[in-house]
C-alpha cells in the first residue's frame, strides 16, 4: 500500500503581465511529476538546487496549491481539500527544513518549539509538556536543553529540535527537504540516524529531499532524479546506483564515493548551470548540457520502463 501517490502534478508560477492583464510568463517549477511513497519505506529525491524539488515537497504538503494533478494520501485524494478540511490531515503530513535556525521560532524555548503543534491542536498544558519533553529526551536532548533558545544551541541540537517538533504530532508522512545540508559534517550522521530511528519507531514514510548521493544511498529504498522540473529515471536505490540509464544521474553518480572501492567511475564534469526554468530547452530538458546529445533529442524523450521498476526519459535507451 502507498502513503503518498502524486500524478501528473504541476506547479507553475506566473511573472509579468502580458496582453488583457494575463500573466505573460510561467516558471513551470514542477512540470508532470509522478512519485509514490511506499509504507514505512523512504523516497529519495534528487537534483541539483534550483530543479524543482523543494518546490514539489511543498506542493505534496499543500503549502502550495498545485497548477494541476492529483495528490493522494494514504488513498484519499487531498488535491482539492480547502484548509478546514486540510487540518486534520495535517497531523499525517509533517516536514523538516533544512535551515533549523529558520525554521525556529527565535523567541521559543526548545521545549515550547515542540508543544507548539500540540496546543493548536488542542492538548491540555500538562499533557503537552509532558509529550515535549517525552519527545526531546526521544531525539536525544537532555533537561539542560528544555529551556534554551534556538540561538543557545548548536546546529545539531537545533535540527533535533525541528525533528521532535515534526515527530510529536506522530505523523504517518514526513517531507525532510535538505535536513542535514546546513549541519557540520561531524553530526550529518548523527541526525540521519536519529531520522532512521524515528522512522522505524514510528513506521514513518519519508519522501527525502537531497543534493548529495551518498546521504541518498545511506537513506533510501528508492531513488526519484529530477532535472528542471521533471523527473528523469526512477528506480531501486541498488540498481539505480549499479546501472543508472540517464546521462544526468551518470554525472551526479560519477561525483559521489562509492560504496565498493573496487569500482571505478569516470568523473563526469557537467557543463554549464541549470538552464532557467522561464526558458528551458526545447525537447530534453538535458540538451543543452549532454556529452551524447544527438540530434532526435531535440524532440521530448517519455519516461519508459528498462527494467523492471527501473524508468528513465532518454532516447539512448
Ligand atoms: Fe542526452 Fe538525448 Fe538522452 Fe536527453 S535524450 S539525456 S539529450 S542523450
């Protein structure tokens, strides 16, 4: 059974304005996507910063109403439910950021961060107190930490805090965009255990949000590549990261350590920045940017099966 299933969904935003005051342009951020989450199984998302992800983690979530598509949580199709209807729901679905400082509330205390969402849910003061601070001891924070601010903690504790204040609400569903880019090397491990931890005391599902590779092949069962706005090949994290089909995760690939240091990949160096998404390629998206390029790329290659659960959009194959 999945938790999440999300068809063809789009996510465009408007700039300028064009003839009779109609928008004159779209930044199609997130251009026909397609994903599902499986239960208690984790989602990796990957692509290089600006492609669309965060922006689809956020349109998952309903922070941001989608352009077109359909989302479904755990079977129930939540594409159209206004805010009231949201509420309830939003309890299932919860997300972690990748700036922790941002994401906290300067004036709150670590163990008022996390009663936050159980008072607007409506929990009694003792009840909430004790749940918070059940849960800072939980992600491996101490009494000392129950009364500082989010400026008196280090970046790991902060990014612990942001894991309890998503994880009180028990959620089925968690969106972690980039949760361990903004911490120091020494303590990325120590967050991404806790996640897996959580992940299976609560039988949580993760849709994982990332720029690097190796955190992806440490964290997750399936591994969705996104290049400006779709994705581009799908897979099982072993066979992804065995055969990967696409040009574009061939070059992420070539850049990441290895787990066998007996295999040898040739670096492969991109070239050139993402090409603005107000005016992308026409035909592959990765055109502009492909060492095999050849001419019939200049017409859209589809999503197709190579292998069993294995899909990539490329004409080589
Ligand atoms: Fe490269 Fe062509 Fe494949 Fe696109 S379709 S990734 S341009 S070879």
């Amino acid at each position: 059974m999945d938790i999440l299933a999300v068809r063809e969904i789009k996510k465009y935003f408007f700039a300028g304005t064009g003839l009779w005051g109609r928008p004159a342009r779209a930044i199609k951020a997130v251009d026909g996507v397609s994903l599902t989450v499986r239960r208690g199984q984790t989602a990796g998302l990957v692509g290089e910063s600006g492609c669309g992800k965060s922006t689809l983690g956020r349109t998952i979530l309903r922070l941001f109403a989608p352009t077109a598509g359909r989302v479904l949580l755990g079977g129930e199709d939540i594409t159209d439910y206004p805010p009231a209807r949201l509420r309830p729901l939003r309890r299932k679905m919860q997300m972690i950021f990748q700036d922790p400082l941002a994401a906290l509330n300067p004036r709150l205390t670590a163990l008022a961060a996390v009663e936050t969402p159980l008072r607007s849910y409506g929990q009694g003061k003792e009840e909430r107190r004790r749940l918070a601070r059940e849960m800072l001891r939980v992600v491996g924070l101490n009494a000392s930490c129950e009364g500082k601010y989010p400026h008196e903690m280090s970046g790991g504790q902060r990014q612990r805090v942001v894991v309890a204040r998503a994880m009180v609400l028990e959620p089925q569903f968690v969106v972690c965009d980039e949760p361990v880019s903004a911490l120091d090397v020494s303590v990325r491990a120590q967050v991404l255990n806790l996640l897996r931890d959580m992940g299976e005391r609560l039988g949580l599902s993760y849709l994982f949000i990332s720029h690097d590779l190796s955190v992806v092949y440490y964290f997750c069962d399936w591994v969705y590549v996104m290049y400006l706005g779709k994705i581009v090949e799908e897979a099982a994290r072993e066979e992804i990261f065995a055969h990967p089909a696409h040009p574009y995760t061939e070059a992420l690939l070539s850049a990441v350590l290895l787990p066998d240091p007996g295999q040898k990949r040739v670096r492969i160096i991109l070239q050139g920045d993402l090409p603005d998404p107000l005016n992308p390629p026409a035909g592959c998206r990765f055109y502009s940017r492909c060492p095999y390029a050849v001419p019939r790329c200049e017409e859209e290659p589809p999503l197709r099966e190579l292998r069993p659960g294995h899909r990539a959009a490329c004409w080589l194959h």
